[in-house]
C-alpha cells in the first residue's frame, strides 16, 4: 500500500466496506439521530492489515504515555485494546500493556465484576473505543475503570465522527483524547482512487 499509515487505515475503511455515506437517506445511531455515514469498525477489525495498521498508528501515538493497561467497554473495544497491547509488546518488550474490559453490567453469577481482565487499584489506565460520536460510552467506561481505582487520564478512539460534541464531552471529564481518525480523513480517502 502506498501513502501513510493514516492513509492507509482511511483506505482500509473503503476497501472493508466499514465506511458508508448516504448523504439522501443516512443511517440511524444509537442516540436516535441520523447521520449520512456510518462507521463500523467492527467490520474493520475483523481484517488482520487493518488491525495492525489501528495498532501501529495507537501505539505511535501513545509514546510517551505511561501506561499499566488499556481497556475499554464491551465489546467493540476488546479486539481494539488487544490488538494495541500485542503490537506494543512486540515492537517494545518493556511495554506490556495488560487488558480489561469494561462489562456493560455486572454479570449476576461468579464473582458479579463490572470489570474483567488484569487490573490493579492505581494503574494507569488508558480506555479505548471504536467510534466516538457524545462520547457516551467511553465516558461510562471511563468511569467505571476510575470506580475501580484506575487512573484514567487519556481515552484513544479510532475514528472522531465530529459530531454531538463527543470531543468537548470527553475533555470535560479532564481527558486527553487521542483520535487516530476523523470522518473527514474517511471522507478525503472517498474521493481519492
């Protein structure tokens, strides 16, 4: 592939059909508004060249960051944080990233955790996710992770729809955030051939 890893993530979009506009019709979110594109970056994920451009460009980006683990809500973050944790433990044997997720409910048998995977009161926590649109589910994730005694200072999406001020939301809760993508770098990749 030619062009950056940021090109080449934004064209992976196109190439598994994980980026659709339809600017007449649009497409509804979980908020109950319409949008006249769609992203699904599980669809994206599901392709090995994909993740490992995700992971390459988040792992570019959180040089510098000091960080124990990363983890996010269920379950479009899982592959997400994983994908992060193994690419940094390859290209950096001192970085060994352990993963969580952040359950949508305590399970109501075994131990009843909100939280599972390799956690430790005061770590410091990076939360991840797929899309931010409000920023309503990475914030719940956010503040599940500090319920549990994480420190969560910096939250890394995919792709920043730039809509519904998720951006605002999110850094109003003392959160650096991390886009590798905005809908305007899918939309440039669009019209490129």
């Amino acid at each position: 592939m030619m062009g950056t890893p940021r090109e080449q993530l934004a064209k992976a979009f196109h190439d598994t059909q994980s980026f659709k506009w339809d600017a007449e019709k649009g497409f509804k979110l979980a908020s109950g508004e319409i949008s006249p594109f769609y992203v699904d970056c599980r669809a994206l994920v599901a392709h090995p060249e994909a993740r490992r451009l995700v992971a390459e460009l988040a792992y570019a980006r959180l040089t510098g960051i000091e960080l124990d683990c990363l983890g996010g809500l269920e379950i479009g973050a899982i592959p997400i944080a994983v994908t992060i944790s193994d690419f940094a433990c390859a290209a950096a044997h001192q970085r060994l990233w352990r993963t969580f997720v952040v359950r949508k409910q305590a399970k109501d048998h075994g131990l009843g955790k909100l939280i599972e995977g390799s956690i430790r009161p005061g770590d410091r926590a990076l939360i991840v996710d797929d899309v931010l649109t409000s920023g309503g589910s990475l914030l719940k994730a956010v503040a599940a992770a500090r319920e549990a005694g994480l420190r969560v200072d910096h939250a890394l999406v995919i792709v920043d729809r730039q809509e519904q001020d998720g951006k605002a939301r999110v850094e109003r809760e003392q959160l650096s955030l991390i886009s590798l993508l905005t809908v305007q770098d899918l939309l440039v990749a669009l019209k490129r051939p």
